[in-house]
C-alpha cells in the first residue's frame, strides 16, 4: 500500500533535535512527539462539498466561467439563458469532484486500515497486542517475519547471527533485492530476553524527522557510553521483515514523523511547452474577447443615440438604463457572456483525456516490454507525453544506461605486472572467444562456479605464496561492505550495494581469499583454506566527493593496517612518493583497460602504528557521534590518515554495452538529436565506449578534449575549440557576439550554431567545474552545442545537473535525461523529461523519473514513435479546437451588425449549450487519440520525420493565427450565406420562411457540418472508433434538435423550447439545403485546395512517407 503522493494533517513546530529515551513514555511525552497515526485523506463529510469547491475554483478557468454565471443572473446584461453556463460548469465540477471523492474514500480505508494493523508492544515487561496508531516514540515492539515495519526504528536485536535483519525496501524505493540491517553489538546482547529488553533504558540523540531516505544521524547513551547510529541501524516505515524470525526496534520516529510520510509531500510537476503556449494563447484570447465586446459596445452605445429612440415604444430601455452610452456599457459584459465560448471550458478537461490516453499506449507497448525481468514500459506521470515528440538534447548516464551493469572482473595489474590477457606460443596476444580456456578453480571449494577468468599466471602468482598478490586480493576481500548470506554451508551469496563490488569480492574468494562473515567488530576470510578472524576497528565510507572507500582492520597477527580502493586521480595524490616508479607501470596498465572499455580502480594500503592509530580512533569516535557537522568533521579525519599510501595495483572490470545500444543511438543522431554522456569513468574508458556504441567514429573531423587544470587552460581549449569548428563566430559582425555585448544581465536564449563539419568534444570533471563557472559557462554552452557529441568523464551527481540546467538555461531546446541510479536522479529531475532505467542499481532513478523502462534502446521507440504521435496529436486536437470555436462564436459577432448590437444569440440556446460538451467533443478526441499521419515502422525507419517537432512547427504562435483566421473566414460564411439564403425568401408553398427561428437552425446545421467535415480531413488514420465519433456526433445532432422543436417537448416545457415545428419546417426545404452545401463548399474547398498545392509544390517529410506504402512496405 502505498503513501506517496497524499498529504497528512496537522503541522507542529520544527524540531531541531530529537531526544528520546526507551521504555520511558512519561519522559518522551514532554516532547509532544507525533504518535504513530496517520491521516492522508483531505476532506471529511462535512468539508468535502464546500473545500473541493474552493480547490476547483481556484483553476482560472473554472474561476472564470463561475464569473460569467454571475453575469448572467444580473437581469440587465443577461443575454443567455442560465443554463448555457451551468450545464457544463457543473458538468466539470461533478466530472473532477467525484473523482476526488473517490480518491479520498480510498484513503479514509487506507488509514484506517494501516492505523488499526496490529503489533506487539513491549509494556510493563509483557508485550502486549496495540493497534499501530496507538504506538508512542520510545516504545519497544517485536517484529516478526514477513511483518510490516510499524515505525522508524532503530534495531535493537534479532534471531539472526550477529543481530542481522534483512528487509525488503520495495514500498519505500521500488527494490525488490532484500537489503541487510545489522544491531550494534551493545544492544544485540539483548536478545529477545524480556527482562533484559525491559531494564534497556538507552537515550537517543538525533536529527530531526527529515526526508532523506539513505541517511540517518544520531547516537545512542547507554551506561555513560556513546554509541555512533546510522542508517544501517535503521528500520523504516514501509519496509517488510524477510528471512528473519524476529527482531526488537526502538521507536525514533512515528506516523507522520517517518521517512516514508515525510517523502510524501507535493512533487513539482513538470509543465510542457504546449502547456506555457496555451496559457499565452489564452491571454491573447481574452484579449481578443475584449476587443470585440468593446466594438460590439460602441456600436450599440451609436446605434443607441442614432436609431434606437425610434424603436422606444416596442423596445424600450432596461429599467436604469437612461442613456445609450451605459447601454453599450451594459451590452459590453453581455456579449462577454454571449462570445465566451472563444475559450471553452472543456478545452482543459480535453487535454488530460487526451494525455492519460496517450500515457496508456506506452503503457501497453509490448515492444518496450523487457521479458528477462518483467519490466513494461511505464507512463509514471501523464502530463509529458507531447515533449517527448520535441526533444533536442539527451543527457545519458553510461553504467547501467548504455551498459549493462553486470559487472565481470576482466584484468588487473600487481606490482606492476598486468594479468589477464592470454598470449599464444609465440608471445602473441590472442583474442579471447567461448573456446578459450578458462582456469580451473576447482581446487578451491569456494569458488563461485561462475566466474570466468583466463589468464593462467595470475592463479600461479596465488599458489606460489607471491606476497603482492596475496596483498592484492586480502584487500579485495576487506575493503567492501558487502554482506555475505550461507544458508547451506558453502553455498555463498554475497549482497552488494553496487555490482562493482560484488565483482571484486568474487574475484578474490575465486582466488582463494573468501569473504565468509561479518560482524559490526569483525571480518571473516579463508585465506588459502585457512579461516582468519580480523577485527574491523573502521570503515572510512566512500562518496562521491571522496570516490575512495578504506577499512582499517587487525590482523590475527595483531598488525595494524589501512586498505584503500578507489578512483586513479585521487588515490594517485594519496601515495607515498616510493610508490612513483610502480605508479607509472600501473598508469600505463590503466591507460590500457580503460582503451578497452573497462572500468578501474586502484588499491592501495597503509601499516599503521599503534600509538598513532589509538590517538587518531579516539578523535574519529568524537566524529562519528557528533550531531552537528558530522561527515565534515569525519572527512577531515579520514584525510588525515589516508595518506603516504602504498601502491598495490588496479583492477579492470567490463561492462558490456547492452544490446541494441549503437543502433539507437545512430537512429537519434537521425533524428538531430544531440546525445551528451554524462559519466564517472575515467577519460580513456568513456571515449571507447563512445567509440563502441557509435557516439564517436572516425568519420568526425575531429574529438576536442578540454583537460585543463586552470580556468584561463579550460577557457582557451574551449575557444579553439570553437575557432576551429566556426572561426566566424569570433567576428565582431558575429549576431551571438553583438547580441551579448548589449545584453543587459538577463540571460539571453542562444541560437543554434552550425559547425563546418561533425565534431565531438570530451571532458572531465576537473575542467568540467572550470567551465561551469559563470564567467566560462557561455564559452561551454556555445562550443559544446555546436557538437555532435558531448562526452563529460569523471563528473559528480551534482555536476550533471549543472550540465543539463545550463542547456535549459542557454537553449531554446527541450532536454531529456536517462540513468539508472541514484547518482542520476538530480540530473533527472533537472531535464524537462526524466527516464529512469530499472536495472541493477535500485529504483530511485525509476522513482524519481517521469518514463521508465528497462533497456536503453526502447528509447528510440519512446521518442520517435510514441513522442511524435502524442505532439503531432495534440498539435491537431489544438488546432482544431480553437479553430471551431472561432467558427462558432465570431458568427455572433457578425450577427450583432444586424441586430443593433444587442447581445442576441444566432443560435438556439440548447445548441449553445450542447455544441462543445456533446455535438463536437467525441471526434476531436477520437483523432486525438486515434491518429497516425505514418505507422511506427516509417516513425523509425525515417528519424528526419521527428525533427519538425523539435522546431515546434505543428503549433506555434503563427499557427495559432491560421487557425484564427480560418475559424473567422469560417464564420463569415457560415453567417452570411444562410443570411443572404434567407432574406426575403418564400418556402415551395408560398410561406415565408425568412425568420430568425429557420435562420438559427440552418446555420447552427451549417456549422455542425462545416466542422465535422474539417475533422474529417484533418484526420490521417481512420478508425471504426473515428467513423463512429463523427456520423454518431451528427446522428445525435439531428435526433436531439428534432425531438427539442418538436410540438410535444413545446407543449411540456413551453418556455424551454419555443422553436416549435422549425427543423421539420425548415430541413424539409430544398434551397436550405442548397445553402448548406454552398457554406460546406466554401469553408472546406480552400483548405482543400491549400493542402493539395502545399502537399506538391512544397511537401514535407510526411508528406514524401505517406506515398511510401503504395511503392515498398517495410517489414515489421
């Protein structure tokens, strides 16, 4: 059951600090402490009607159509009757209002049902059946397995050797992999002895309930000692005990307290480009409205003082109404009523039909359904699916986005000696196939019978006792935080936060160092077949702004040592100056793995001395239990001793590209769409990936690498960058020079740059931060996007984010950013369209994304087919709204010329009210949901046909105008032509049937039919849904109008219906429908004709497919 997304209840002052004591409810009350209820449901039965009122007005559109029914009950300027307005006012507001009612029925049951779930409690040294709601910070209470975790809570013990608890996260961040937890050992003496548990009187400090689900900061006070608590420790809300029998937690944050209800606040929602056009074509709109009442005003305020006296005793003046200027002052806000249809209420509604329905497509597409893991495509927002029709720039992760992150130990250097290759009887080097031999490990009953390795020599450098190479491997089997899971003996499985480390422990237990156990104060390893206990004294934990990890262990020996792995450049500045001639042998191996695509690491360790290491532990334990500062005040500690290293060697790691990957991206490249890596490998490594999956090639004219170690170094690689792809644009003359030499502070949206050839451009994080400051950013953006490629080595979650916000600020382009781990989700979140990859690094990136789906290549599908069909559909639906409702409304505008400007309607009131809710809503949605200007097989075999999207050609500001003018062309003819039809003209028998009831009911005839046959030819794709929409929408016209002017419905509902006996009267006469198809002829022949001369003299790449299937169909 899920809880993000939903809002909680009542707010309290911000805590600073949490202090809380176990067993000790008097004491924790003073607190005020939130107990562990929750409520996620926003109204009551009382506050539903009048709070979801308030919410729903508080919509501009709905705010303003709620003030034109206002209009309307003053006497005076009411020109429509009630009900025009009402009907689909009211109509919105139940369509919206029952689906929140619904919404917040649900979570009433889902609180209730979450807040009476039972749980066992430790009180008055029994424990005790409660309700979850009624549990209390401080408490103790048992978990069993396959339990919900009932609160945040700090684990105290558990039935597993050595107070191991393994959870499943899957509520709280989508990993279904389970995760281990593990006790200090102070509290893991507790056991499940009551007693003990009961006399447990520990006091926590720690930070205030926050969001951050991957951190926790406090300490434990128990018998005058401090205890350092971390996330490790930690038992969320919304976790799920597995293979653990039973465990005791101590409540540190309840209900709405808890990490899981804090992360369910309100998210940002993205806004599309069509979104930010409509809300200015809107205003432009009103304008427009305001513009024509206010003509409309004047000619009745002239026509008022000129003629209207004379016409005083048949139509005298509304009672107050004393002068023809406040006539035309009151007539003003009447044909505001009468021509407000211009901006329709149910355009909004339309729109979300039209995304969620276009969000399912992606949904079911089960050519982006990845069967090895059970993975669809996912639509996890609905708001979006227009921009992924325009996207200009892609910002990719590498590990895990490109590849696959299963990571398989490849090569390594010791010493100085690389190992890995293999090499025939000549010395040659030979290329390793499913034939080559692999060493046989079976000598080690350890072995993981998976692993492959193929280099002889290094398993001989093992057996014969070479101490570089045990070294090597002893510290691949240390420094880890990997947890290992025996449930037979022998049978190892090792749980690893990320499959680089995985990797290597594998690779050392092949080699005869296993990792078997762990404790909070120990490691255990068989080395060679003999088992070593060494105590672990500290873990320096890795980040990404150190990129190293290090543990200091004792060995049975009792020696002190420090190991260390991590990134080249860092450690590299850590080693102890002996270790320069070993370092150049190792650079040269590393310089070699990475051309070959693989990703590296160095190790290195430290003997330390006894006194130092007594010393330096005491101020890392003062570290690690301060509340305040705490990661600066343990960064500098550990920099501290992470020094004068000693060199051991690097290991190489591949991680192959995942299938379908150069393709896709040479299908985007097609596309003009520019495709930036963003990633943390080393230089060497991400260009051969580039290489590998067609990023870059040789046919570029050239690959600029910015490498600089100053900003004037970064700042001139850049500039002859740039020179050399556009030497022009250093010119004076240059538009982008001049532009920015009068540009006051505010940024200025750069236009897009032609290079004189293709060029691609790599660099690294060091140089990257260098560019990204403000006075290089410019020079960045310029030269980078005049790139084909953009490859960013060595980069920092937070640098990706810089990268993608500075294109959104500089570029008139809409970005999309694709990862699949945690370090991506800023850059994600970032871009206008976020992709996560569900992989082998968890769910936040999937969490935190706006699309997902499994592999890297179901991209192009995403984008080319699923992104273009949802812009050129919603292009369409825009069009043709507002084209038929200029149609509809500006023929009472002209009608006002010949009515002396006095708000009367052409139209019969139901049709008014009817016209947008039912006559025309179900085929515009029809082809909004429905159409295909080509299929998905010509959507992928011609790319060029998504680079119109990317120039917002469909819908615009000037095809606004078009439409505009269309619609008034539109209603010339449709009020003109049945006008001149009508004007003093007789019926076959002689009657007149010049009257304003037959004049309505041919025009409104004429425009209903006008329009649907306009959708007709905007429509590319015919469905049995389209023909059904569309002929059903003018049967229900015809029955509807029939049955309203008919003698029964006059005699019921005499006021109502007055145009008794019109339709049987007026559709019976041949001249009426010899004007009909006049109007429908002049208002579609021009666009018939428009569209054929444009299709031939000036097709577009459409246009050219569309012929395409009569010539060649592909295969599918």
């Amino acid at each position: 059951m899920s809880l993000f997304g939903l809002k909680f209840g009542k707010k309290k002052l911000k805590e600073e600090e949490r202090h809380l004591q176990a067993n000790k409810r008097d004491f924790n009350l003073q607190f005020e402490y939130a107990n562990n209820s929750i409520k996620t449901s926003k109204y009551n039965f009382f506050t539903f009607l009048p709070l979801n009122l308030f919410e729903q007005f508080q919509r501009i559109a709905n705010a303003y159509f709620l003030f034109l029914l206002i209009l309307q009950l003053i006497p005076q300027i009411s020109s429509l009757a009630w009900f025009t307005t009402v009907v689909p006012l009211v109509l919105v507001l139940a369509v919206s209002g029952v689906k929140d009612a619904i919404d917040d029925f649900n979570r009433h049951k889902s609180d209730k049902h979450v807040n009476n779930r039972p749980v066992q409690v430790l009180i008055n040294g029994m424990l005790k059946d409660e309700k979850w709601m009624n549990v209390q910070v401080g408490d103790i209470i048992k978990l069993e397995n396959n339990n919900f975790v009932t609160a945040d809570l700090l684990l105290l013990s558990s039935s597993e050797p050595h107070s191991l608890t393994y959870i499943e996260t899957a509520e709280l961040d989508g990993e279904t992999n389970l995760k281990v937890k593990q006790a200090l050992t102070v509290t893991a003496e507790l056991g499940e002895d009551l007693q003990k548990l009961t006399e447990f009187n520990g006091e926590v400090k720690c930070e205030a309930p926050n969001n951050k689900l991957d951190k926790f900061t406090g300490t434990l006070t128990l018998r005058g000692e401090k205890y350092a608590l971390d996330n490790e420790k930690m038992l969320l809300r919304g976790c799920t005990i597995r293979n653990t029998e039973w465990c005791f937690g101590l409540v540190i944050y309840a209900g709405p307290d808890t990490k899981l209800m804090q992360n369910s606040g309100k998210t940002t929602f993205k806004r599309t480009s069509i979104d930010r056009l409509m809300n200015v074509l809107v205003l432009m709109i009103f304008g427009f409205l305001a513009l024509m009442c206010l003509i409309l005003a004047i000619g009745n305020g002239i026509w008022e003082s000129d003629k209207g006296y004379n016409f005083q005793v048949y139509l005298p003046w509304a009672e107050g109404v004393n002068s023809a200027s406040y006539s035309g002052f009151l007539m003003f806000w009447s044909y505001v009523i009468i021509l407000n249809t211009v901006v329709p209420i149910s355009l909004y509604v339309s729109v979300e039909i039209i995304r969620l329905g276009n969000s399912f497509y992606i949904d079911w597409d089960r050519k982006m359904y990845y069967p090895l893991n059970d993975t669809p495509a996912q639509a996890r927002t609905t708001t979006l699916n227009e921009e992924l029709g325009q996207i200009k720039y892609i910002f990719s992760d590498k590990t895990g986005t490109l590849t696959q992150n299963i990571m398989c130990f490849n090569k390594c250097s010791i010493n100085g000696k690389s190992y890995g290759d293999v090499y025939d009887m000549s010395g040659q080097r030979i290329e390793i196939t499913e034939n080559t031999e692999k060493v046989d490990f079976s000598y080690n009953p350890l072995a993981d019978p998976k692993f492959a390795f193929y280099d002889h020599s290094l398993v001989e450098a093992v057996k014969l006792s070479d101490v570089p190479t045990h070294r090597f491997f002893r510290l691949l089997s240390l420094c880890h935080t990997v947890m290992p899971e025996e449930k037979k003996e022998g049978n190892l499985v090792y749980q690893a936060q990320s499959p680089d480390e995985g990797a290597l422990v594998t690779a050392a237990r092949n080699f005869g160092f296993v990792f078997r156990a762990r404790t909070p104060e120990t490691i255990t390893v068989v080395e060679m077949g003999e088992t070593k206990i060494y105590k672990l004294l500290a873990i320096l934990d890795f980040n990404n702004v150190r990129k190293r990890m290090s543990v200091i262990v004792r060995s049975p020996e009792g020696d002190l040592t420090l190991y260390c792995k991590g990134a080249d450049t860092i450690l590299y500045e850590l080693l102890h100056p002996s270790c320069d001639s070993l370092k150049e042998e190792t650079t040269e191996h590393l310089n070699e793995f990475a051309g070959e695509g693989l990703r590296t690491l160095v190790v290195a360790y430290k003997n330390l001395d006894e006194e130092y290491f007594q010393d330096w532990i005491k101020r890392h334990h003062e570290a690690s239990t301060a509340l305040e500062g705490r990661e600066d005040k343990l960064s500098e500690i550990y920099e501290e001793i992470e020094k004068d290293l000693m060199l051991l060697g690097a290991t190489a790691i591949e991680d192959k590209l995942q299938d379908g990957v150069p393709q896709t991206i040479e299908t985007l490249a097609k596309a003009h769409i520019k495709i930036w890596v963003l990633t943390g490998d080393k230089q060497e490594t991400a260009m051969n990936i580039g290489y590998s999956c067609n990023l870059l090639n040789d046919d570029m004219a050239d690959v600029f690498v910015v490498e600089g170690s100053t900003s004037d170094d970064v700042l001139s690689e850049l500039r002859n960058a740039r020179k050399k792809m556009k030497p022009e644009s250093f010119l004076d003359s240059d538009e982008i020079n001049i532009q920015f030499e009068k540009s006051s502070k505010k940024t200025k949206i750069l236009p897009d740059e032609q290079a004189n050839g293709v060029y691609g451009l790599v660099i690294n994080g060091h140089s990257l931060a260098y560019a990204l400051e403000e006075n290089l950013e410019l020079e960045l953006v310029r030269t980078a996007c005049m790139c084909k490629v953009v490859i960013c080595c060595r980069v920092t979650p937070l640098q990706k984010a810089q990268v993608v916000e500075l294109v959104k600020k500089y570029k008139k382009a809409v970005t999309l950013a694709i990862g699949d781990g945690a370090n991506d989700v800023s850059m994600i979140k970032t871009a206008h369209i976020g992709v996560g990859i569900s992989g082998q690094e968890g769910m936040q990136a999937v969490l935190s994304s706006d699309f997902s789906f499994a592999q890297f290549r179901y991209l192009q599908r995403l984008l080319l087919v699923h992104g273009r069909w949802s812009y050129i559909r919603m292009c369409k639906f825009l069009k043709y709204f507002f084209y038929k409702n200029f149609a509809f409304t500006l023929v009472h505008f002209w009608y006002g010329f010949f009515s002396g400007f006095s708000a009367q309607t052409v139209y019969d009131e139901w049709f008014i009210t009817l016209y947008n809710l039912v006559y025309t809503s179900l085929p515009v949605l029809g082809m909004s949901l429905f159409d295909q200007d080509v299929d998905d097989r010509w959507s992928l075999l011609f790319p060029q046909l998504y680079v119109p999207g990317q120039q917002n050609l469909y819908f615009n500001k000037i095809v606004f105008v078009k439409c505009m003018l269309q619609g008034i062309y539109s209603s010339l003819i449709l009020f003109f032509i049945p006008y001149g039809a009508m004007y003093n003209t007789m019926r076959s028998d002689g009657k007149a049937i010049a009257d304003y009831q037959s004049f309505a009911l041919m025009a409104q005839t004429c425009l209903l039919i006008v329009v649907s046959v306009q959708i007709g030819l905007d429509t590319s794709y015919w469905t049995v849904v389209n023909q059904f929409f569309i002929w059903g929408s003018l049967s229900v016209y015809f029955a509807i109008t029939f049955t309203m002017y008919s003698d029964g419905m006059y005699l019921i509902f005499t006021a109502s219906f007055p145009f008794v006996g019109t339709a049987r009267n007026t559709l019976s006469q041949p001249n009426v429908w010899l004007a009909i198809f006049l109007s429908i002829a002049l208002c579609v022949l021009p666009v018939v004709g428009f569209r054929f001369l444009k299709a031939q003299l000036r097709p577009t790449a459409s246009d050219k497919v569309q012929v395409l299937p009569s010539i060649w169909v592909p295969v599918p």
